[in-house]
C-alpha cells in the first residue's frame, strides 16, 4: 500500500511517499519557497540521486501537483500510476481537545481543525491548505489527521491546568496541550520493544530534543505529562524560544524596551533559548564546538542540560518510578555532551551512563547506560513521518473494513 505523507508549511511542503506494507520510504523531498520567486523542489528517491528544480510554485496546491509529476517521472519517479497512492497522511499540529488520536478526514474534521486554527495561527491553515489541495487534485483517495497534540490528550487535568482564572480554561481553551506527540509515542513504543516488555509495564521519560525540544512523561504508554504547554514555548531551552520563564518577565520586557506584542512574540520564538544565551548560534554542533573557548555558548549549553535535568527529576517523581530515559531528535540522537552533561548526578535515579556506549559515532536505536544502571538510557532515532504512514494504513484499513 502506497502512502503519500505531508507535512504542509506556510511557504513550504514536505513529503515522503512511503510503501506501508514494507514501511519502507520510496522519495522524500521539499517544496520551498511557495508563493515567492525561485521555489525550488529538492526530491531524493531512494535508489537514485537528489534532484533540484526550481519554477513558479504559486499556491499549495501547484506543490502539491509539481510533487506527484515527479513522483511519476520517468527519471525521478517512484510510482507509475496515480491511482497507486491508497491514501494521504497529513500532519496536523493542533487538534485541540477534539482529537486524541489520528482521524478519517471528513468534513466535520475540517471544521475542526479550522476551529484550531486560534491555537495554532501559523500551523493548522498551511495544514488545512494541504488537506483542501488533496481534496482537489485527487478527490477520490482518503485522507487521514495526525495530530501534533492526541498523544498528549490523555494527561490527567491536575497536569494540563494552569493556575489562571478557571473562566479562561472554559472560554478560550487555556490549557496545555503539548506536542511533538509522534515522535513521543513512536520512541516510546520502540522503547518497549527493545526493552522486550510491555508498555503497560513501563515508566518511561522520552526526551525529543531538535529545533525545538520537549520531554514527556509516558506511563503505561500514556502521556501523563509533557514539558511544551499552550504552545511550543513552554518547558526546556530551544533553538531559538525561551522555554519557561516567569511570565511577568513578558510584561516588564514590553513596558522598558517598549515592545509591541509583535515584537515581544519574536523575542521569545526567536531570538531566545541558545542564540539569545550565547549570541553565537541556534546549532548544537556549533555551541558545543564554541564550548571550551566561549562562556557564553558554555552557559547555553549547561542552561540547556540542566533544564533537561530538573524535568528528568520532576517527572520521575511525577511517575512515582523510572525504567528508561530515552534520547531523540537531532540533539538527542547525536550529542554525546547532552546526554553526558544531563544525566551526571542522576545516579541517585540508579542513572547510570556508560561513557564508552554514549559516545560511539553509532546511529543505531541502541542502549547507552551500564548493565547494573536500574534505569535504562535508550537513543532511538525518530521516524514522525512513519508514524502518520502507519496511522494513516491502519485508518484507512479500519474504514474499509466497516464498509
Ligand atoms: P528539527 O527540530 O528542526 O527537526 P532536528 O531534530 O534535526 O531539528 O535537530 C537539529 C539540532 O540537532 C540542531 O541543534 C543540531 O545542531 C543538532 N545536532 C545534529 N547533529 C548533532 C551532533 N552531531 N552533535 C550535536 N548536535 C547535533
């Protein structure tokens, strides 16, 4: 079976075409640069080398048509037929409290989705930009929502409440909702496959460290607790957000420097978390390279780490237990220091790291800590594009069977 996943920006479209049978990736690729001069198409099939052509992409829908005319090239393609593709998985960020898992898209899903639109202002219309252009150019194949935030749906209401008046709970949905939820819950379920247990036997803490970065709590393989809140600006040190902070830093910031709540949203989403600390970069391997020389990507460094630190604290307590920290994304798979730098004076956790397995070059899911460590250190590369494949067969697969 032939899924088409897409991951739908304001100016861009990722896409993967995967063969679900074999859960095996046949092209990936981007569509940059839509709506602007000079887009360009990067589409890498797996047997063959990276293409590169650039024209006029003026809507999501043309990137959408651009992409199958190459999915079907006689040079670069990976199908022969349109009608090979069973069904297309859509990243959708926000589902709101509507969605606790992956859904058929249907009309009512649209509305929504739209509805979420308040919540996610940059994220759910592109998203929806890429569900309406499907709806057009291939009408007759399923579409299925994976959502960004379902996985989080199941953290109990003394987790998800902020303590605000509870009228802004009820009237405009203040809570937190977390996200990066594929990648938790793909980690977590390779995390009791390695373990060789079941999930319902596991604590477990999965921290998703890229761009942006999360950690979650997963007991019971559900989510009880998630670092990110409202929005993807809560919790650890990014990139480029702030992570927690005291919220009347916000208020004091845009009297003094007389900041527009524009302005004041940049700051925070921008120009804070590593490049703000260190003034050097965004890039782990950059801040990490500037470690020794430069105290100021030292201090990101170690404000990232120890953030890391506490939550790993916080939500072991949180799961009265622990069975194993898992490490992913960009930072987690690759960065040795990180985890090196977060887990050290954990041992009281019974964390207990081998050096020599932390640090080989290795890009395996593997096992990093000593074999008398009570708890147990996993890096497992994510795969959120897998996750959408996978979720959109089964739903599509389910539908058929109920007719
Ligand atoms: P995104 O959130 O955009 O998907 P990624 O998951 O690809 O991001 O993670 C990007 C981050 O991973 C960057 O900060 C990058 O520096 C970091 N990274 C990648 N490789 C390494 C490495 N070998 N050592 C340290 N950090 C790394």
């Amino acid at each position: 079976m032939k899924i088409l996943v897409l991951n739908s920006g304001s100016s861009s479209v990722k896409y993967q075409m995967f063969d679900a049978d074999e859960q095996f990736c046949l092209a990936k690729g981007v569509v940059e640069r839509i709506g602007m001069a000079g887009a360009l198409l990067t589409h890498k099939p797996h047997d063959r080398d990276v293409v590169r052509l650039s024209g006029e992409i003026l809507d999501h829908k043309m990137a959408i048509e651009y992409v199958l005319s190459i999915m079907l090239s006689k040079n670069h393609g990976v199908i022969g037929n349109k009608s090979e593709i069973a069904a297309v998985g859509h990243r959708v960020v926000h589902g709101g409290e509507a969605f606790s898992g992956s859904v058929l898209i249907k009309s009512d899903v649209i509305k929504e989705i739209a509805r979420c639109i308040d919540f996610a202002p940059l994220h759910n219309p592109p998203n929806l930009k890429g569900i309406r252009a499907v709806q057009a150019i291939l009408p007759d194949i399923p579409q299925v929502a994976v959502f960004d935030t379902a996985f989080h749906q199941s953290m109990p209401e003394h987790a998800y409440m902020y303590g605000l008046p509870y009228v802004l709970y009820k009237r405009h949905g203040i809570r937190r909702y977390g996200f990066h939820g594929m990648s938790h819950r793909f980690v977590s379920n390779r995390a009791a496959a390695l373990l060789g247990k079941p999930k319902a036997e596991l604590k477990l803490i999965t921290c998703h460290l890229g761009n942006g970065a999360s950690v979650a709590a997963v007991d019971h393989g559900k989510s009880v607790d998630t670092s990110m809140g409202f929005t993807p600006l809560e919790g650890l040190l990014m990139g480029t957000r702030s992570g927690d902070i005291d919220p009347a830093i916000v208020l004091h910031i845009m009297n003094k420097e007389e900041l527009s709540m524009h302005e004041a949203n940049t700051m925070l989403n921008k120009h804070s978390g590593i490049i703000g600390l260190s003034g050097v970069s965004s890039d782990m391997r950059e801040i990490e390279e500037e470690y020794e020389n430069n105290n100021r990507a030292k201090l990101a460094h170690d404000v990232f780490c120890y953030r890391l630190k506490k939550y790993i604290g916080a939500y072991a307590a949180a799961m009265g237990g622990l069975d194993a920290v898992v490490f992913t994304g960009g930072i987690g798979e690759n960065s040795a220091m990180v985890r090196r730098h977060t887990l050290k004076g954990l041992e009281f956790l019974g964390i207990l790291l081998d050096e020599e397995k932390n640090s080989s070059p290795s890009t395996d899911e593997r096992g990093i800590c000593k074999p008398e460590s009570k708890v147990n250190v996993l890096v497992i590369p994510t795969n959120e594009e897998l996750v959408i494949a996978m979720d959109t067969k089964r739903i599509v697969e389910e539908s058929a069977a109920a007719g």
